[in-house]
C-alpha cells in the first residue's frame, strides 16, 4: 500500500485504485484486486497526479504556517487555542488558492499572497477562536499603518471589554512585523505592553510599535491579555482567557492598507 498526502482524506474506489482509511486515521491507496502498490508505483502512476499535487501544495503551507506562528509568538504563548496548528495550515492553503497564475499542483503560496483576496484571508485571523477580537473588545479600534499607532477613544476599561471571572487587570498590547514570506523571514516590532484595572477612568489610548525592518508584508496584532491578582503580584490567567488577533495590512511599497475598520 502507498500513504496518501492530501489535504482531506479519500475514502472509496477510483477505476483500479481502493483508497482506504484506517482506525488511526491514516489515509491508503492500493490496487484492487492486488496485494497493494508500491511506492514507485504511487509517485509514477499519472492517476495519483492530482493527490501528489495537492499533497505538495498542502506540504508548502504546512511549512510557511510554522513561520506564520512565530510572527507574534510572543503574543501566541499566551492566547491560543489546541487547534490553532490545523487553522492555520487550512487558512494559508486558502490563500495558496488565490494563485491565478499557476496550475492547479503548482499553485504557490506567495503567488497568493501578492492578491487583494490571499490578504483579506489573513485579517481577523485569532490565535484563539475561543475568545474572538469581536466578542472581547467592545468598541472599533482605529489604526494607523503609516506609524504603526493603535487608538482606542474613550476606552472605558469595565465595559468596553469582556472580562473573565476572575480577571482584575488587563494587558493590552500590538505588534507589527514584517513577513517576508518569499524568503521565510520576518521581523517583529513589539510596543510596550499597558497594564490597565478593571475599575479604570474613562481615557483615550494610544499603542505603538516601531517600524519593522523590512518592506515586503506588514501585519499587525492586537492582544488582549487578562491578569488576576495572586497575592502580590498579578499572573496571566490561561491562555483560553486571552485574544490575539490580526487586526490590519500593510504593503509599504504600494497603496494597500487594509484594517478591522474598513471592513
């Protein structure tokens, strides 16, 4: 029997070939009637075509989805959720779509991310999907790519946010990197992290980062991390608790910039 890669899994027969799936949730191929094929067999057979190709399309975003998480790891330590791994791989084979240019099997990720539509995928993406930018922060963020400036106007701490139970104070936060996602690369720019209490004046807030290196594909992050008081100090509570979402977009060499508010 052969292995199948493909990004969903087959089960039935397909003229000489039984694809199976076993308990373990492993997906095979094997001629019927036979004892199954050989490796050799999978990779030359022109009707395993389709599946190589979408298995090399796949693999390509399994591998740039490792370096997507890094780009605000900081911030996905502390807010994610189990299946962010599987998310992220199933929204960057999304964007790989995009790509008008090339055949289906040869289809590439950074042809998808040069479109309008690859990086509208990328704006609200949540490193946890248990607590969503939209549910936890009540209010339209405004930002400013140009200096990279996070503007909450008369943030009133209480009710503009959705605190945990146990929540006395939280952390907010942004962080701008530049991902050059041709070359694997990125540089992240992280503000200084303000601390704020559940009981909080009425106030204007402002959150900047400095400009990242690099001009290829800005993204900024929004995080929201809530505090509980123990003993003398002030610990996270678990990241299930906490938000960190792609808020904005920026191509510094042309005119797109696209952010929660425009939508």
């Amino acid at each position: 029997m052969a292995k199948v890669t493909a990004p969903f899994l087959i089960k039935g027969t397909i003229d000489d070939i039984n694809f199976v799936v076993t308990a373990d949730g492993e997906n095979y191929a094997r001629m019927r009637g036979k004892t199954g094929i050989t490796a050799e067999e999978f990779k030359n057979n022109p009707i395993f075509d389709r599946i190589r190709n979408q298995g090399m399309e796949f693999g390509q975003c399994v591998k740039k989805a490792a370096v997507f998480r890094q780009l605000a790891e900081r911030f996905n330590s502390l807010a994610k959720d189990g299946s962010v791994a599987g998310r992220t791989n199933k929204l960057l084979l999304e964007i790989l779509q995009e790509d008008m240019i090339n055949p289906q099997g040869k289809r590439t990720l950074t042809e998808g991310l040069k479109t309008s539509e690859g990086k509208e995928c990328l704006l609200l993406f949540e490193s946890n999907k248990l607590r969503p930018l939209r549910k936890v922060l009540k209010i339209k963020e405004l930002y400013n790519p140009e200096n990279q400036t996070l503007t909450l106007n008369d943030f009133l701490a209480e009710e503009h946010l959705d605190w945990p139970e146990e929540a006395t104070n939280v952390i907010l936060a942004t962080a701008t990197t530049n991902w050059d996602f041709e070359n694997d690369t990125f540089q992240t720019s992280y503000s200084t992290e303000l601390i704020l209490d559940k009981e909080s004046e009425k106030q204007t807030i402002k959150i900047t980062t400095e400009k990242p290196k690099g001009s290829q594909l800005h993204l900024t992050f929004l995080f929201v991390g809530f505090l509980k008081q123990d003993r003398k100090k002030q610990v996270f509570l678990h990241r299930r608790h906490n938000t960190n979402t792609v808020i904005a977009y920026h191509t510094p060499n042309s005119e797109t910039i696209k952010n929660r508010e425009a939508q």
